[in-house]
C-alpha cells in the first residue's frame, strides 16, 4: 500500500507542472517518453482518479422532528417534512413563530425522525378529530391548544408528561394499522423519496422510537439506507404492546424482521444518555434485572453501530464527575433529572450515561461476555422539533416552537413538570454529524455510518482527520496529501488495530481545519481509555496538538488559549488558536496486553454562544449567571485495539 | 395519494362516490335554518358506520357492535339537530374553529388536484428563464501561505511564489511551493457557496469572479494567503425546460394554493360586510389585505 502514495505525489507535481507549462510558452515541454517514464502503467494521469476514499465530510442532522412528531405538535411546531428538508437544503422558510430562516449553509443530508408513538396523533387532534373530542381529556387537550398561549403550553406539557408516564387516554393513541398513523408515516416516506436528489442531497427515511418508562429517556432514532417502496412495507414500531415495545432488544427484533422481510438495510442511534437515569449503557438490563448477555451485546453492536453524543438536550460526550482531571468535561451538562424530570439524578447513574466512560464499559464486557455491545462511533444531532436543524449560535432556532427566537426565551422553561424546571438558556445549539463519504447518496453515507467513518461536532463544520496505525511517523504530518498517508498506512476513525507488533506502540495520525465560518481551533486532544490489569476502567485525555507555541504547565496542563469575544457586540477575533492543526501521535504508556480506545476530541477558540446572539439582538440582558461564550468541539468516533 | 390524507379530506372530497351519506345528511337543510325533522337512516349510513368503525378496529363491527353503532349514530343526531335548532353551534369557538378547517382542507385538497398545463409551465419558463440558471462554476488550483507559520513573511512569500510561478523560473512546481495544508489543493467546478464551505466567504467572492488565466494572488482567505490559478470556468449556465420541470411545477402548486386561496378570500370579502366598531377599525384594513395577499 505505501508505495500508492509516490505515485500520487509524483502525479500531482508532474500535472500542475504540466498545466503551467502550457501556460508558459517559453518552457520547453518534456519529451513523450519521459512522461512513459514517470506513470507507472496501473496508475491514472489524474491523482484524483482512482482515489476511492472520502476526501470530504458530508454535513446533516440525523435527527430532526417536524409537526408530525406529537410532542412537537403541541408545542406548536407547524412546519411537517416536507418544509424540514426543504430548509435543510437550503431554501429560506418561515418558522413556527413567523420569522423567516434560512441556513447559512446548506447541510448535505438529513433524517426526519418524528417519533412513532402516536405519530400523527397531533394533526388529529388539532383538527378536532370527532372521536378524540368524545374523549373527555382529548377534548379538554383540545380546546387547550385552541387557546394558544400559556394554555397551549399548560396542555403540551401534560400530553407529554402522560405520555412519559404510561397514562395516555388508550382512545387517543394512534397506533400501527390504523389511518391516521399510516396517513402521517405516508407523509413522511413521501416527503424523503421528493427532496432526496442523489450527489446534492440525501433525504433519509427515519423514525424515532421513544421508549420513555418511568421517564427514563431510552429514545433510538431508526434510519433506513432504502426508497420508499421497502421502508414503506412497514409500519414505524412504537413502545405500545402487544404490537410494539419499551424494550430495545425488541427493537431489535423489529429491524431484524424489516431487513428480513424487505432485503433492506436499516440502523438505530441511541441519544440523552444523560435523561436515562443510569440506564443507556447498561451492566443489568433494566428490562430482566440480569446481567446483560453476549446475546444482547452482540444485537445492540449489529443495530447501532452510532451514538448522537451531543444535541440541545445536552452533550454526552463526557460528565466532569466521572472524569475529574478533564477542565474541558462540563460542557452543556444537563444532569438534573430524568427526561420528564420526575426523578432526579443521583451520581451512581452519570457511569452509565456519558459516551467516554461507556466507549471503557464496552471493553469491560467484551473481556467478560466476547463481543463489546458499546463499540460506537460518534455523531452529533439536533433532536430540535421545529422541522429546523439549526446548530449555529447566531442562528438557532431552539428545541421547540415555544423556543424559537424570543425575547424572554432564555428565561422561560423549555418544560416544566410539577415544581421541577429547566431553563431555556441551558439549551446547547447543537450538534451536527459529519460523515466521511464518497459521494453524496442513501447508499455511501449509510454505508460509511455502519463503518462509524463519522464525527460528532456541536455546530461548526471543521473537517477532522484521526488515523490510528502501527508506523506513523511525525514525518506524515508534514505531507501533502495527509489523508493518502492516513488510509495507506492506518485505519480511519471507527477502524480496529489489533496484533500490535513486537515493541510497537499504536500511532495516530490526527488534523483538525477550523469552519471557515467558525473560530481558530485551540487544540486537538486524544482520549484514551483503556481497562487496566485489575479489570478497572481507566481514561487519559492527552493534548497532541495546539495553537500558539503555549507550554504545558507543571501540572501537565496546556494554559487556556485565552478569548476574544466582545460578549456585547457578540463577536470575536480569529487573532488567537490556530486554522489547521496536525500532528503524529504515539501512545506513550501503551500495554500490548490491554484492551483500550481511542477518540480525538478538537476543541474550538471561545466565540459566542447563542445567548449573546439573543441578547444582541432583543437589546435586554441575559439572566445572571447565563454563559454567553463556548468553546465548541468535535468528537471523533474511536478506534479500538484488541489484543 | 389522497388515500392516505386525512380520512375526513377524503371524505368530503370523494364523498359522492364513497361517503355519499353525509352530503345527503346536510341536504336536509334549507335556507331559511329550519331544521328538517326527518332523519333518514338507510343501507349507505349504515355501511358508512360500518367502515368507519372497520378502520380504526381493522376488522368489521359484529352484529352487537353495529346495532350500537345506529343507536348512537341516532341519538348524536336527535341531540345535534336540536342543538342546532336551539343555535348552540353559533359563538361555540370549537364548532366555528371545526367549520373553518374543513374549508381549509376543502381548499388545499382543490388546489392539489390541479395540474398545471405544458403551455403555463413553458410560459413560466419563457418569462425569465435566466431564473434558472445554475451558478457559475470554477475550477482553480490554490498554493497556501501560513499566516501563522510566516508571520509578516507570509505576503513577501507569496508574492515571491507568484513571480518564480508567472517568470518562468528554473521550479514554478505549485505543488512545491506554499505551506501544507488540510485545505484542498483545487477544486473541480465548484460554485461559489461551495467554495464558501471550504475556503470561507472571502476568497469565494474574489475566485468566483475570476477568469481563466496564469496565476494570480495573492488572495487573502480565513486561513492566510493564496496564489490562485482558475483552470476553467462555467458561466452561469441556463437550465432548460426539461431539467427544471419538476420545480416549476413544484413552484406552479405553491402558487396555485396561495392565489386560490386569495382568490376565494377575495370572493368571501366581497359578499361579505365587516362592521366593525371604531375601536377595531383601525385594524380590519390590514387584516382585510393579508387574507387577500396584498403586500403589508
């Protein structure tokens, strides 16, 4: 394989030289025979012919509700599938609350995944469907949302908190096989195969199945890699027995059936560890009270082969509890309560809730069981219910309609339950996926997804790079053509490296180039995490590379890069960090007899956060103690080495 | 696909042909308001009940079930009609919320089952077809100056890059000259959002409006300083026909439901009188031009 890059290399000068040759009349052009020469036969002319790995990342939201969704609905959502892949495009709409919007960018893909259970079950009810009005709480719900205002409010909140409680009127619920449920997964499957323009857009056929008992948030997005005519031979499956489940291991069974009965392909993304209470990456399975099996280990790897690590509702990369050393953990931390906030958080829940101390779980229960069920690459989504999938800060649009740009948004709750309440301020406007693809279709970004070829960011588009190999060398780092290095002689994210040779030590190849809409980078970090002889998780954040010639200090610890945001005007200056970052990293503590994983994680200069937009631009104050700068980031999915 | 709408747009559109009961049930009513006192119950109501009820259980009703489907279809009514007669349907907001939508889905599903003509798509083409044009698109080679790893030496540098390159000197090599980068050395036919993407708004804007030719530069971009050579360029290419049908007709339905709904309000405002009080006035002229689609 290493000797592909010479070619390459030799290529491209020879091509450039060539075309400013003909430009040049006064060189003389080579002799024929010299060009034989200098192309071995099998090689094209071009150096981008024939390279059949990605050379960019393509952007999208995995995970957008639209009006259809239930919750999304009553919360006054009114923009459906259609008008979300059309913003996603790029096109300027008008939001939910009559402001108009438009993306900065348009993103390259996008999965509308509005939640099954009583999907359609808010179109129903806002029409004023006669049988949900007989209803003595649909019509109650009914007139509530006529109302508008804080009623609406008041009526969405109880929709939902039912919902999360198992006490929905049985006479509302649409389920499977009825008309209004086909009638909105129609909509959806409609609206996919229309704005789905293979090369310039991917429009992903999803659900969201929503297994919330107790109010513990095991949500999965489903995506299909497949038309209309194969996702539409099923129905999307709910939580509601005997038809559906609240467990995923029958989930599971029900994409098995889907890809048996339609030859088809189809995944699930797992999100909000951090509402589960404990329960996201489990040791005892919630559903049994027994220990997990390597029946179920092996399931959940074959079906969920990502996880969103980070969206408004939080970012669950890591939990500042669970890893004390790592000033950069506590980031858009949402660890109060459950999803309904009906009980909170205790801190023997935080182990199995985060990505990073789960990606170490995994190891664990593959020494135990042989197969690791938490083997994921990372991903970023939105989870935002306007049919929006904004994650830039001066541009979000919030988790939903009641959230959509207002004065008084940061201070009010984005939902309230009983005495509990979560403010609007503690939204995070992120997170977006990045997909290393070939080509911009259903088939190559599902496909690299099932590789884990993928990344989390919470907005900002940087492009990273992370190689993992026996034989980097830091002269890699300096190469033309890093990415040719990298596949050459490695692995790319969500790769495995195993039979680590005799005295060798696992090397990484790791580049990070800032959004050019978004600031400098401040650094990139690798996190390695890794069981150690006693069967005990262990995790190391290293600083590989950074911007500024700043010098770690006696504590190992790189000094802040500093900040230029004018937190008033709401800007920065790129005059601090770095535009691209590269470098060769080797484990300096590495065990051949370990298990251990490794992610890069590539942190941003601070710029503002949303809150400094919004206090901008509705001229008031932000609340005491809002932060109103971030440090955005990006998270790559691992790669593992197996002894 | 109205199939798969919502069953009561169904109904009332094809409900001629499949739910005929319930055009024939409001026959009843003249003019005057008079409630009619003869409720007719025949073999179409009762199949109308019949499939109602099969929808939502997925198999028919049994023999019990459908006697009581009649008992309360009666009873519904006996109570509706004398509801109607005492007028408790007037100032009822979710009666008047009800009436209301299903117009509007009477008027959407009328205006999805229009299609436009050959003819009125050609004529929106013909009117302006430049409206159609894909982006200019450009190809260029780009050689990278580090701010950060030159400093000050960053302009000199380029600027001596680019004498060496257009002199015809003993290495004009791009590919050797510059510092590496994660940025793409060129780009194929790309168009200036594109470029955006990867090289930020700056350079965009400057290399999207280029001509083919030597090297150029330096051009300053978010991430330093670029000689910049465009290979080829595509001028804004005019789509045709053929290739922007679909959004035309896209375009042709949008339009069409926003001025038949105009339309039709245009037509309501005129049969109807607004009295409003002096208080409110002030505030019907602008409600009165958003229903009819006139500009604020």
């Amino acid at each position: 394989m290493r000797k592909a890059i010479v070619p390459y290399a030799l290529g491209t000068s020879l091509i450039i030289a060539g075309l400013s040759l003909t430009s040049l009349a006064q060189e003389a052009a080579p002799p024929p025979e010299a060009l034989h020469e200098a192309f071995p036969a099998k090689k094209s002319y071009s150096p981008h012919a024939g390279r059949n790995f990605p050379t960019r990342p393509f952007w999208g939201d995995t995970h957008l509700h639209t009006g259809a969704s239930m919750d999304a609905g009553a919360f006054g959502a009114r923009l459906g599938p259609e008008e979300a892949f059309r913003f996603a495009r790029g096109e300027e709409v008008t939001a939910s609350n009559g402001m108009r919007v438009k993306l900065a960018r348009p993103l390259d893909f996008l999965v509308v995944a509005d939640h099954s259970d009583y999907m359609g079950f808010f179109p129903k009810l806002f029409s004023g469907d006669p049988d949900y009005l007989k209803d003595e709480t649909g019509k109650r719900w009914y007139e509530g949302i006529q109302k508008g205002g804080n009623d609406a409010v008041q009526t969405a909140t109880d929709i939902i908190d039912r919902f999360s409680k198992g006490t929905f009127p049985p006479a509302l619920s649409p389920l499977p096989g009825t008309p209004t449920f086909r009638s909105a997964w129609e909509v959806t499957l409609k609206a996919a195969e229309a704005n789905n323009k293979p090369g310039s857009f991917t429009a992903f056929i999803g659900f969201e199945w929503t297994s919330n008992t107790g109010g513990n948030n095991l949500h999965r997005v489903v995506m299909f890699r497949d038309n209309a005519v194969k996702a539409g031979q099923v129905e999307p499956y709910t939580t509601f027995r005997p038809s559906g489940s609240d467990d995923p291991k029958d989930l599971w069974k029900y994409l098995q059936a889907y890809e048996d009965k339609t030859g088809g392909n189809v995944l699930a993304i797992a999100h909000n560890g951090n509402l589960s209470n404990g329960i996201m990456f489990p040791e005892i399975d919630s559903f049994t009270g027994k220990p997990i099996t390597k029946d179920y280990a092996t399931t959940r790897a074959r079906w969920e082969p990502l996880y969103e690590a980070t969206q408004i509702k939080g970012d669950g990369e890591a939990h500042p509890y669970l890893s004390p050393n790592d000033e950069f953990a506590d980031y858009e931390t949402w660890d109060k309560y459950n999803l309904n906030m009906s009980v909170p958080k205790e801190k023997g829940m935080l182990q199995y809730e985060y990505a990073r101390t789960a990606l170490q779980l995994g190891l664990q229960l593959e020494a135990k069981l042989g197969v690791n069920p938490y083997k994921f690459g990372m991903i970023g989504s939105t989870d935002s219910h306007t049919g929006l999938a904004t994650a830039d800060e001066d541009n979000f649009f919030g988790k939903h309609a009641g959230t959509e740009p207002n004065a008084k948004r940061m201070a009010h709750a984005v939902g309230c339950f009983g005495t509990n309440c979560i403010l609007g301020w503690t939204q995070a406007a992120s997170g977006y996926a990045a997909v290393w693809a070939t080509e911009n279709t259903r088939e190559a970004l599902f496909d690299a997804m099932e590789r884990k070829e993928t990344y989390a960011t919470t907005g900002p588009r940087m492009s990273v790079r992370f190689f993992g190999g026996w034989d980097f060398a830091p002269s890699d780092a300096t190469s033309r053509l890093p990415a040719d290095v990298g596949y050459a002689k490695g692995v790319p994210m969500g790769g495995d490296l195993a039979a680590a040779p005799a005295g060798k030590s696992p090397t990484f190849l790791v580049a990070a180039l800032k959004d050019p809409l978004s600031g400098n980078l401040d650094r990139i970090q690798v996190v390695k995490g890794w069981i150690d002889g006693k069967g005990v998780r262990q995790e190391m954040v290293y600083d590989v590379a950074w911007s500024g010639g700043r010098k770690p200090g006696a504590d190992g610890k790189l000094p802040p890069v500093g900040d230029t945001v004018d937190v008033r005007n709401a800007t920065w200056t790129n005059t601090i960090g770095a535009s691209e970052l590269i470098t060769v990293w080797k484990d300096p503590s590495f065990d051949p007899s370990l298990r251990a994983v490794y992610y890069a994680r590539v942190i941003e200069i601070p710029t503002p956060r949303w809150t400094a937009y919004d206090a901008k631009y509705f001229g008031g104050h932000a609340p005491e103690g809002v932060p109103m700068t971030t440090q955005e980031r990006a998270y790559t999915s691992p790669i593992w080495y197996t002894p | 696909m109205n199939l798969f709408r919502e069953p009561l747009l169904h109904f009332l559109l094809a409900g001629a042909l499949l739910f005929g009961a319930f055009a024939w049930l409001n026959r009843g009513e003249d003019a005057s308001g008079d409630v009619d006192t003869t409720i007719r119950v025949t073999e179409r109501e009762l199949t109308w009940l019949a499939e109602t009820w099969g929808r939502q259980w997925q198999r028919p009703p049994t023999d019990v079930e459908l006697q009581g489907l009649v008992t309360d279809y009666l009873r519904e009514e006996l109570l509706a009609r004398e509801a109607r007669g005492l007028e408790l349907d007037r100032d009822d907001i979710i009666v008047r919320r009800r009436l209301a939508q299903k117009m509007d889905f009477i008027l959407e599903d009328t205006a999805r089952l229009a299609s436009p003509t050959e003819a009125e798509l050609r004529a929106r083409y013909d009117e302006d077809p430049a409206r159609f044009s894909a982006p200019a698109r450009v190809s260029f080679q780009s050689v990278f100056f580090s701010a950060e790893k030159r400093g000050d030496r960053a302009a000199t540098d380029a600027r001596a890059a680019l004498t060496r390159l257009t002199s015809g000197a003993s290495d004009p090599d791009p590919a050797r000259l510059g510092d590496s980068t994660l940025l793409p050395d060129r780009m194929e036919a790309a168009d200036e959002q594109e470029i955006a993407g990867v090289f930020g708004p700056d350079l965009a804007r400057t290399v999207a409006g280029f001509a083919p030719g030597g090297w150029v530069g330096p051009v300053e971009s978010e991430f330093g300083l670029h000689l910049v050579r465009v290979t080829e360029r595509r001028e804004p290419e005019v789509r045709t026909f053929e290739a922007v049908r679909t959004e035309l007709e896209e375009e042709w339905r949008r339009r069409a439901n926003e001025s038949a709904r105009q339309a039709y309000f245009k037509g309501l405002l005129e049969r109807y009188d607004i009295a409003a009080t002096d208080g409110v006035r002030s505030m019907i002229d602008p409600a009165v031009a958003t229903l009819r689609g006139e500009p604020d």
